[in-house]
C-alpha cells in the first residue's frame, strides 16, 4: 500500500511524465521519470501509457546501494531503475530524475558527440560542457556507471545511441533541464549543419557559471 507522502509525490511524477511527452521529449513509452521520496524512489512502470498510470501503478524502490532494492507496487519498474537508483545513491542533493529519447540530444548521442561550451546556456546543467556517456546496455550496470562517470560535477548528460539524462532538487527543475538540454542540442546540430562554432574558453564558462548561482528567483537546480 502506497503512504501517503508517496502518494502526493506519484502525482508529481506522472504529470511530469505526461508533460515530458506533450513537449517532444518522448514519444510513446520511452524515457522514465523518478523522484526521492525519503528512504524511497518513486520511479514510473516499464513500457505503460503514461497518459493511463495511475499513482498506484508507479514502483517504490529502496536506495540502499548502486542496485535495485525491493519494489513495492503491483507494476514491473523502469528497465532504468539501476541508473537512477545508481545517482540517487551517490548524488544525495539529487531529488528527481528526468530520461528521455528527444530528437535533438538523441542524434548527438548516436554521433557519440556531448554539447561544448558553443553557448553559455551551456551551463546551465553545472558546466563548461555536456558529456556524452559511452554507450552500454539499457538497464544495466554499465550503463548506470557510465552516466554517473558523465554526471560528475555536472546535472545532466547525454547516453550515446541511447538519450539523455537531467537531475534536479524538484522534479519541475528536472524537466525544465531536459527541455534546455534538448533546445541547446537542437542549436548545436545547426550550428555544425553550417560550420565549426566558436566556443566560449573556460574563464568565460566560469564566470557564467558563478553567475547562475544567484540567477532568478530559487536557487539550485
């Protein structure tokens, strides 16, 4: 039986999922959303409508290691539970976590090419670049390993033939990253569809970095 925090927070997870899927970011049943919910992630069901789900239909998984821990809930977890449950276990300021296959990221990933530092929006997922994880299996350790290799010191990354990855403290900070990483990935692919960009040098990044720490109204992700 689903507690009530859980309950609250199953709600936020499948409307994310449904509006990862109205802005492009997904289509069908592909990506996954998941979101820390005390000693418990809260992670949506492998290959089910998200447009169908119901709170009762998500899986509650425990973060006691880099592995799975026991679900609770009558639905089959995301294959990607392993990679999620591995960041939430060695990221503890990570509160959600958005997977997706959009278009733009997607196309770079199968280039095996991450986004440079061609626009200081860049840093926006923590910074001077967005790595690309080698590629591995769907749903396996490796592929787990190499995103959280990808992901260190950064909140988002890309999976090479696979998608793209984004971490927040909320998960409407999550989306809002997924959607950036994407938009940032559509204007590098026209970029090089022209030429070589010029790249922002590292000072620079830097400095844009150090900028968004008191940019907008909340700060963090």
């Amino acid at each position: 039986m689903m507690r009530w925090a859980e309950r609250q927070a199953a709600g936020e997870v499948i409307a994310t999922a449904r509006a990862m899927r109205t802005s492009g970011l997904v289509v069908g049943t592909s990506g996954n959303v998941s979101a820390r919910v005390g000693d418990a992630v809260l992670i949506t069901p492998s290959g089910m409508d998200y447009d169908a789900l119901t709170p009762d239909d998500l899986c509650a998984l425990g973060v006691g290691g880099r592995e799975a821990g026991a679900a609770r809930g009558r639905r089959k977890p995301s294959s990607e539970a392993p990679m999620h449950l591995a960041i939430y276990a060695a990221r503890r300021e990570v509160e959600a976590i958005v997977h997706t296959h959009s278009t733009a990221a997607t196309a770079l990933a199968c280039l095996g090419k991450g986004i440079p530092a061609f626009h200081y929006m860049v840093a926006a997922a923590g910074g001077a670049d967005i790595r690309c994880a080698p590629y591995a299996t769907f749903g396996s350790s490796e592929l787990a390993a190499h995103a959280l290799a990808a992901l260190d010191g950064r909140r988002a990354c890309l999976l090479a033939n696979h998608g793209m990855i984004a971490l927040g403290s909320t998960l409407a900070g999550a989306l809002a990253l997924a959607r950036e990483v994407e938009n940032l990935a559509e204007q590098y692919l026209r970029t090089l569809a022209v030429g070589q960009p010029n790249l922002l040098d590292d000072a620079e990044m830097a400095r844009v970095i150090a900028k968004f720490a008191s940019y907008g109204q909340h700060k963090g992700p």
